[in-house]
C-alpha cells in the first residue's frame, strides 16, 4: 500500500468514527470540498502536507496523532 493510500484511509477512518463526511471535514478544515475529495481520492497521487496539516487542525488532532496509526509503520521503504 503506499503512503496516499494510508494517508486516504486514515483520514476516512478518523471522519467514519466522528460520523463527519468529506464535505463537513472541508468546512472543517477550511478547504473546498473538491481539495477534500481530491487528497481522499487514491486515484491522485499527490499529498500535500498543508493539507494534511488542516484536516488535522480541523479535526483537532495533531500530526503526531495522526501518524500514530500502525499502517503508518508498516509501509514498504520507498529508497529501493
């Protein structure tokens, strides 16, 4: 899995337990719902640290909260 997809899944599980849709984690976090779907889309391959930043603000964790998460840790090496 790579790190988009665990950055995804993260952020889909966190909202899925606070019962909050993409939509609300944009208000949230203070982003257009087209920057949410896009940064929740594995499809797209880019992440953005800023943006994870404000998810995180918005769901008023912090990133170190968010990283604590073991698939984090489980992620192949990405230096071959």
């Amino acid at each position: 899995m790579s790190v988009k997809d665990v950055v995804a899944d993260r952020f889909v599980e966190i909202c899925g337990e606070r019962g909050i849709n993409t939509n609300e984690l944009a208000t949230l976090s203070g982003v257009t719902p087209s920057t949410a779907y896009s940064m929740l889309d594995k499809k797209r391959r880019d992440v953005s640290i800023i943006t994870i930043k404000k998810f995180c603000d918005g769901l008023e964790i912090t990133l170190g909260e968010f990283f604590s998460a073991p698939a984090f840790d489980e992620l192949d090496q990405e230096i071959e």
